[in-house]
C-alpha cells in the first residue's frame, strides 16, 4: 500500500512538472530545465519523506499514534489519535487541551475541583474561533457550539452538589465525544477526497491524456471546498 500510495505521488508530481515544461518555450537553456528537474525531484522527495514518516508513526506499538497528511495546496496537517478517535491537532491547541483534562477527569470517575472545571473556560470558548478552517463543516461546529452550551450550564450552577457536578460533568464529555466522532469522520472524508483526486489524476495521465487528468483531479478536490463552503 505504502509503495502505491508512492508512485501515485510520482506519477502526479511528474505528469504536472511535463504540463509545465510543454508551456516552456524550446529555446530553454539547458541551466533551467536542470534546475526544474531538481525541483521536481525535491518535491518528490519530500512527498516520500512525509509518507514515510506517517507509516513509521502508525506502524509503532503506542497508545497515541501521530497521522500526518498533506492537503491539496502543499500544506501538511498533523494529528494524534487513538483507540477513541482524534485526541489533539498541532494547529488547533484549544481542543488538545480540552480533550486532555476531560480524558484525565474520566481517570478519577468525574470527581474533580470546581477550579479545575473553571481552568477550561478560556480553551472552550476559544474552540470557535482557532478551530483550522478546513474543519469547519456544519457539523463540527454545530458539535463545537454544543460542547459550549454544556459548559456553561455546568459552570453556571454555581450552588451544584458534587453528585449533581458529577452528572454534568459526564454530559460535557458525551457532547466533546460527539464532537471528536465527527472530526474522525471529516478527516477521514478529506483523506479519501485526496486518495480518490490521484486515483482518478493516473487513470487519464496512463492514458497519455495529461489535460484530461488534471482536468479530472482539479474536479474532484473541488469536493474538499464543498465540505466547508455551507458555514462561509
């Protein structure tokens, strides 16, 4: 799989640098295409690299395992998860953290001090406003809004027995699960969005149709803007 996922990195890489090169006049040096060979070859290299890197990190014996996926503009976006689903993403801290104290207030059975509960406030209100616009579907952030809405219901009952903060405490996790169930599932639609763009990319450029393959790639990651476009 690891091999697969590989060539179809070279073949895309490699039908888009001989796109290019056609639009290059044929009084080209031969400095430049040496240096645009290069470039190539660089890209490739660290599309490889970062595939490696995500099979070694998932291919480890841990508890939390480390995904890394490249987007469609060059980007690269880093996540942790494990046996539950999605616990943290190294561009939205606000729900690393959030997701870390509700997992260590699970360990003691949702006995914990008011204070602690109170140290949230800032992450939870902020999990609107740093979430990463690519995971900005209707149903993230209506996940996101309920999450919020529990919050302040636990915090605002002040004069709460410690059955009674218990209890909330338990409906605030059981909104944060609903929220990181659907961030599963959106990250693994952008993921499949991406396999399925190449697959289609290599099925017209072993054809020798390089215009149609780019035609047919640009069209189907058009689906990733799609996913979000409803909350803009």
């Amino acid at each position: 799989m690891k091999n697969i996922k590989m060539n179809s990195i070279k073949l895309f890489v490699t039908a888009l640098t001989v796109s290019s090169f056609m639009l290059v006049s044929c009084d080209n040096t031969k400095k430049k295409t040496e240096e645009a060979k290069e470039e190539v070859a660089e890209m490739v290299d660290s599309a490889e690299e970062g595939l490696e890197e995500g099979v070694n990190e998932m291919d480890e014996e841990m508890e939390v395992k480390t995904r890394t996926y490249k987007m469609k503009d060059g980007t690269a976006i880093v996540y942790n998860l494990d046996e539950k689903g999605i616990v943290g993403f190294d561009d939205w801290s606000d729900y690393t953290v959030v997701n870390s104290e509700l997992a260590e207030i699970r360990k003691t059975n949702y006995v914990t001090t008011a204070q602690r509960v109170r140290n949230m406030n800032y992450r939870i209100a902020n999990l609107g406003n740093t979430i990463p616009a690519w995971l900005k579907t209707e149903e993230v952030m209506e996940d996101v809004a309920d999450v919020q809405k529990e919050y302040l219901e636990l915090i605002e009952d002040a004069d709460a027995s410690e059955s009674e903060m218990k209890e909330n405490l338990e409906e605030l996790s059981e909104k944060f699960d609903d929220l990181r169930e659907e961030l599963d599932e959106t990250v693994e639609e952008y993921t499949k969005i991406n396999e399925s763009a190449i697959e289609e990319f290599n099925e017209e450029f072993k054809k020798g149709k390089i215009d149609a393959a780019i035609e047919e790639y640009n069209e189907e990651i058009k689906k990733l803007d799609k996913m979000i476009e409803k909350k803009q």
